[in-house]
C-alpha cells in the first residue's frame, strides 16, 4: 500500500526534457516539462493570476579531479496572465530579464503549453572548452511552512552534456 502510494505521488510529479543544439560560441537549449501541472498554480491561471514559471539553466565545467566550476547561471522566467475582460492569455517570455518572446492565446491548454514548452534559448558558451554540462529545474512556485519557511514547488534538477559544435 505505502509502495502504491509513492508511485502515484512520483507519477504526478511534473518532469523537465532538454534538447541541446552547439552551435559555435552557442547553445540552443529547448525546454518542455511533462506531466501534471501543480493544481494551484493552473487554478491560479485560469483565475486571472499572474503566474511565472522560471527555469534555472547553470553552465558547469565538467573536472574529473577538481571542483566543478560553474561558466555561467542564466534564468528563463516565462509569465502569463488572464485578461478578465477579453479572456485571452498574455504571455512573455524573458531570459536573464531581456524579453526573449511575447504572445497572446485564447484558451487556458494553449496558455498552460506555451509556458511549458518555452521559445529557445540561446545561452553563449566558449569557443573551446572542456566537456561541459548544462544543469536545469523548473520552479513553479513557493510555499511557506509556518509563515517563515520557504519551499520550492517545481522539478528537479536534471544533467546533460553540452555536446560539441559542429
């Protein structure tokens, strides 16, 4: 019973893909999280909330007998809110707080689908390099315990190799 319990629980918990395309002196990084969605933050939406889904993309050497040292920290945070009057959706799109992407939809699927699967981000990365690593999560939101504290709600890290421009 405890064993079905926690296999419901990791089922509902949202997952983040990454796909990676080098380019010289760049990467293209496409997000997408996969699953359910926490229901306060889509009850929120719909609503006429504002809502913010920020992804934490981090750039690390990858160093085999030394600490790993981070190249750089980049933070794609995607905001949407409902217009009460009209009923459609704005929706913008800001890497590291430079507009990356904006757009208006008519209903809450293609809302909640262009926040979950943002535009392509270009992060710079050198033009020779050890293998490097590319380290992500989505955050959704946070709660609080007792007032004071903080807990992220959103899904874990995940790790990928930058691949090699070609």
């Amino acid at each position: 019973m405890v064993v079905g319990a926690l296999l419901l629980a990791a089922a509902t918990v949202p997952q983040l893909e990454i796909a990676l395309t080098a380019a010289p002196a760049r990467l293209n990084v496409e997000l997408a999280v996969q699953g359910e969605l926490p229901e306060a933050w889509t009850q929120a939406l719909g609503g006429g909330a504002p809502v913010t889904i920020t992804y934490r993309l981090k750039l690390f050497r990858n160093r085999r007998f030394l600490w790993d040292q981070r190249l750089a920290s980049h933070e794609l945070t995607v905001k949407a809110q409902r217009d009460t009057l009209t009923g459609t959706f704005a929706l913008v799109a800001e890497l590291d707080g430079e507009i990356l992407a904006s757009g208006q939809v008519e209903t809450l699927d293609l809302a909640v689908h262009w926040v979950t699967h943002p535009p392509t981000a270009e992060v710079v990365v050198p033009l020779r390099h050890e293998p490097l690593w590319l380290v992500a999560r989505c955050e959704f939101m946070t709660k609080y315990k007792l007032l004071v504290f903080p807990t992220t709600v959103g899904t874990g890290w995940v790790t990928r190799a930058v691949p090699e421009a070609r």
